[in-house]
C-alpha cells in the first residue's frame, strides 16, 4: 500500500525549508521586490550575508571582472586574489594563517579538525574533545548539529558525533566542572544568532581565555554570523580585546557569494601541514576577489564607525518599542546592526506580521525576533523599520 502521506508529485526542490511564498527577482541596497515588483524593506539581509545590501557596485564590478578571467583552476596552484585575502585578513585579526572554504559550516569543521590536530601534533591526542554552549548554533553538518544537540535539528539524524560536551551559557563554574583529560577546547558564538541574539560580556570571555591558558586549552570563537562589521567592528571579539586561538568567518565576507574562512595563530595551525586539509572551489579566485572587494569597503575610512553608529541608533529605537509595547516586547537583545526583540506573542507570528507589511525579519531562539539589516542601511531605513514596528505591535495589541 502507498503511503498517502508522500506528497504526489514529490516537490522538485527538497521541502527542508519553510518558505514564504514570495519570489524574489532583484536587490538594491536594503531593499528587495519580488515578482510582482512589490518592494520590501530587508531587516534579514540573507541572515547577514548581504553585509553590504543587494547589488552593491563595487562588489557586482569586482565579480563582473573576474568572471572573464578565471573562476578556479584548483588548489593545485597559487591565485593572487586569494593569497592577497589571506595577508589582509591577518593583518587585519589576530591570526597568523587562513585557510578558506565555502561556506560557515565548512569553516567552523576546519577550525574543529585543527583543534583536534594541534593536539595529535603535540604528542596529546587523547585531547579531542570541545566544550560548547547551550543556544548555539554552528551549522547542519553531523559534526556542528552534534556540538549544538537542539533536539530540532538533531532528530532522526543520531546516534550522534562524539566529542563534545555542551554547558550553561554565561556560566564559569560549570566550563571548568566540563574539562578533562580528554578536552581540546572551547567553542563559542560571541554573539549567539539563532540562540536568541545573546551576547558574551567582556568579563565571561575574558574568564573563557584565563580558563583557556590556565588548562592549556583552545580558544575558538565562531563568527559566521557576528563577524565582518555585524558589530560596528571588523570582527565581534575586538569588543572586548580578548582574542581567541581560532575562528571561522563566512556569510558577510562574500556578501552573498559563497565564502568562508578559518583563522588562526600559528601555534594552534602547527599541525595543518600538506595533505591534512583541503577543498576543492575553497578559495577560488571569484570567491576571493570578491572577498577583497567586501574588505575594501568595509575598511574604507569611517564605514565601520558609521556602522556603529546607526547599531547605536537601531538600539534607541527597539528600546522604545519596547517601553511602548510592554504586551508584545518584554526586551531587546544584541549588538550593533544584529538586534533582537524578546516576543510575547510567538515570534513567527510577528515575522509574519511584518512581512504583510513589507518588512522582513526572522525568527531566532528564546522567542524573539531577531533583525540583521545591511550594514549599508541608512537612518531613514532604520526609522522606517521602527515605524513599521510599531504598526505591527498595535495591530496585534488590537
């Protein structure tokens, strides 16, 4: 007997995803319009991929020249575009090295095989295993669902990776109670985004690196989503000057071209030598050039300090919608231009209600609401956003 529960035709794309029913055609800037040219006012930014909004000149120029000159010829050979990413991005971070992927979650397993392989490098490879951070989110490979062990995400996918051990988020005592003979390792978000737009304070990552030297342990800071100027700086550690070991970066570094990144110090990379590591389009010349091309805005004198100042700005403006809407906002969550709403009502509700309104958002742990609009964004767009805010919460205080 058939099973009449398998939808007949079977959907020609795999229906992982709950998707809204619009069709997007074309970008500008913080705008998006779909196939019928209605325009909606971006607060997702490809969950902050679109760093520098849609369609931006310089990055389509850099992509447009590149694409007649070569897209990738393998890593069996050099590529200037890349080798000159590689040198800015140290320059830039605390690393010494990078190695680069296509993606976050790729990046984020590159920075968990380096970990491991430091160790097997120093004669300690009983030390494997990673501590992680209740809330986080760091992908969908085996490897990252297993770190972050949401019961969404990893059901029906087990038995599960071994090798890492989750804790409280904000919680010293309970980091040191997890470390053992066998650990490698801490891994976390300084801002968590599908967590539910937490941010580390200076005082928990500074005892997370004092825990890290006094055990011997490796710091690894994912900054996929909080990283490339999210925060109003390059990277989200230069918050609090504490620098980790490790880090991967991805998302805005290509604003939307597939790209991602691990970073780290030289001791920690001491075991990444030929033949351990690899990737075949992992930093190929149009993932590269246009990486150079994000990095040459983003470090143009005064984007960044912009950048913070209308994080500044969007912060105002959601702490008065909170105080205006105490029934449907009890908080407000997050840093720079990565800001979050604690919702009353469930926060899908309220995505859906901005989305009549033209205005996209996205749902994010502990229900709130959580909006990453291009770094590009201008004051209007974000009192735009605010007034719409406020339209959507009366609407629903009825």
């Amino acid at each position: 007997m058939a099973d009449t529960s398998i939808p007949d035709p079977f959907p020609a794309l795999m229906p992982v995803y709950t998707q809204a029913d619009l069709y997007f055609e074309r970008g500008e800037g913080s705008y998006l319009f779909d196939d019928k040219g209605e325009r909606y006012l971006d607060f997702v930014g490809g969950i902050a991929v679109a760093g520098l909004g849609h369609a931006h000149p310089q990055i389509v120029a850099a992509l447009k020249a590149q694409a007649e000159k070569l897209w990738s010829a393998s890593n069996l050979y050099k590529y200037h575009p890349t080798q000159r990413l590689a040198e800015r991005l140290v320059h830039l971070s605390f690393a010494d090295t990078v190695f680069f992927q296509n993606s976050g979650v790729e990046a984020w397993e590159c920075g968990v095989k380096l970990v491991r392989k430091y160790f097997s490098a120093i004669g300690k490879p009983e030390r494997h295993r990673i501590i992680t951070f209740k809330g986080c989110f760091h992908g969908r490979t085996m490897t990252a669902m297993a770190a972050a062990k949401t019961e969404k995400m990893v059901g029906g996918f087990g038995p599960l990776i071994d090798g890492f051990d989750q804790v409280e988020w904000g919680d010293l005592d309970a980091v040191r109670g997890a470390i053992t003979h066998e650990t490698a390792g801490l891994c976390i978000e300084p801002v968590q985004g599908e967590g539910g737009l937490r941010v580390a304070s200076a005082e928990y990552l500074r005892g997370l690196r004092h825990i890290c030297d006094e055990h011997g342990l490796l710091l690894y800071f994912d900054e996929v989503q909080c990283g490339m100027g999210r925060t109003g700086r390059l990277f989200g550690y230069e918050l609090t000057g504490v620098k980790p070991d490790v880090m991967c970066i991805a998302k805005a570094l290509g604003n939307g071209y597939p790209i991602g990144a691990c970073l780290a110090v030289a001791k920690a990379a001491q075991g990444m030598v030929a033949g351990t590591h690899g990737s075949t389009y992992g930093g190929n010349p149009m993932a590269t050039t246009i990486g150079n091309a994000v990095l040459d805005v983003m470090t143009a004198p005064g984007f960044l300090e912009d950048v913070a100042q209308k994080g500044a700005l969007f912060e105002t403006k959601l702490l008065e919608l909170v105080a205006r809407h105490p029934k449907i906002f009890s908080g407000r969550r997050g840093t720079g231009m990565m800001q979050g709403l604690v919702c009353k009502p469930p926060n899908g509700d309220v995505v859906k209600a901005l989305q009549a309104e033209k205005m996209l958002a996205v749902a994010a742990g502990d229900n709130v609401l959580r909006m990453l609009p291009p770094l590009v964004t201008t004051d209007e767009q974000i009192e735009e956003a605010a007034a719409i805010l406020d339209r959507v919460a009366k609407s629903i205080e009825g």
